[in-house]
C-alpha cells in the first residue's frame, strides 16, 4: 500500500458518518460536486476582493482562501464516495466531476495569479501560471490515454497533492503574514513552484507510461 492509498483509507473513515449522513437526507454526488467547485469560485472571489478592496501586502484574505481551497478538497473527495456507498455512481457523473475539477483549477489558479500580478510579483505569478499548465496537462494526458484505452495514473504530482499544496500554501501564507526573517509570500509560491515542476514532470511521465504500454502491445 503506498502513502496515498493509505491517506486515502484514514481520510474515508473520518469522513464516512458524514458521507452516510448525506446519503441518508438525499443528498447527491453532483450536488457535492457542484458545492466544492463554487467554494474553489468563492476563494478566487476572495483573493480577486483582496487585491481590488483590501490593503496591499495584506495576506489575510490569502489565509482565508486556502482554507476555503482545503474545504472544498474534502468535497472533491465525498462526491465520489456518496456515489459508491450510495450505488449512485454514473458515467455522467464520472464526466461531471471530471469537468467541474478541471473548472475548479482553472478558477483556483485564476485568482492566485490576478492577486499575485496585482500585487506586483509578477515572476511568482508566472510561476502559479506555469503550475496552472502542468495540472491541466496531467489530468489531459491521462484523459487521452483512457481514451485510447490505457490507465495511467502514474506520476507524483496528481490532483490530491496539487489541492493540498495550493491550500496549505495560501493557507499558512495568512496565518504567518507578520514573518519578518523573508516575505512570507514565498509561503504561497513555494509550494506552487513544486506543483510547476513536478505537475509537468508528471505530465510527462504519464506521456513514457503511455509510450511504452502500446509498444509492449
């Protein structure tokens, strides 16, 4: 069992009474699903209010949105499991979730750029940018190979790891915006400059995996 399918099992018995309870009152997966996508739209939301309302250089609002970035992770993760133990599972919804994660990125990744661009750190939000590319292309390529018929959920840097990384990044950002030793910017950017490296190493990884799969065929 590697780290992941064992964060996996720990996460899904702390969330499985609150997964039967929303089975239990009807609640459906792509409800969930449809929640945790407008509260990653909320958190752009925040970082977009930050920079136009707020006081430059306050990271508060950073803080607050990768709380609410982390929040709507553990949606990503219900909708799916509402849907097996509730025997609702649909290719639509499989398609669904799918679409509206890649929304939630592309909503996410707006908002830290926009705040990053108009605070004046231009280079950080190229690099968010960059980090942008590489989880679209991870979930594109393994897309396309199931597509083409071949699993690939190989690599590092999958959408767990990414939502993580981005949330706790912003998350501790705000929770230590009075840090004096360096900017505590680099709380947020950090963590993005691995998703942009190893997001893109992924991607290509997936590509090598899927090359040798159908020359072994």
């Amino acid at each position: 069992m590697n780290y992941r399918d064992y964060l996996q099992g720990l996460i899904y018995k702390i969330i499985n009474p609150i997964v039967h309870g929303m089975i239990k009152v009807g609640i459906t997966p792509n409800f969930i699903t449809t929640t945790g996508f407008l509260l990653n739209v909320i958190a752009a939301g925040v970082l977009v209010y930050a920079t136009v309302y707020a006081d430059h250089g306050n990271l508060v609002y950073v803080g607050w949105a990768g709380g609410i970035i982390l929040f709507a992770g553990l949606f990503d993760m219900m909708d799916g499991r509402v849907a097996r133990v509730g025997n609702m599972s649909s290719k639509f919804g499989a398609l669904y979730d799918s679409v509206l994660d890649r929304y939630s990125e592309l909503v996410t990744f707006f908002g830290i750029c926009y705040y990053l661009q108009l605070e004046g750190y231009f280079l950080y939000s190229a690099i968010a940018f960059i980090a942008l590319i590489g989880s679209l292309m991870v979930s594109y390529v393994r897309a396309r190979a199931e597509g083409l018929g071949i699993e690939c959920k190989v690599g590092l840097m999958q959408r767990p790891e990414r939502v993580v990384l981005t949330s706790l990044g912003a998350l501790f950002c705000g929770i230590f915006k009075d840090i004096t030793a360096f900017d505590p910017i680099l709380i947020l950017v950090i963590p993005l400059a691995f998703i942009a490296i190893f997001a893109n190493i992924t991607a290509f990884v997936r590509i090598s995996h899927c090359r040798k799969v159908m020359q072994s065929n």
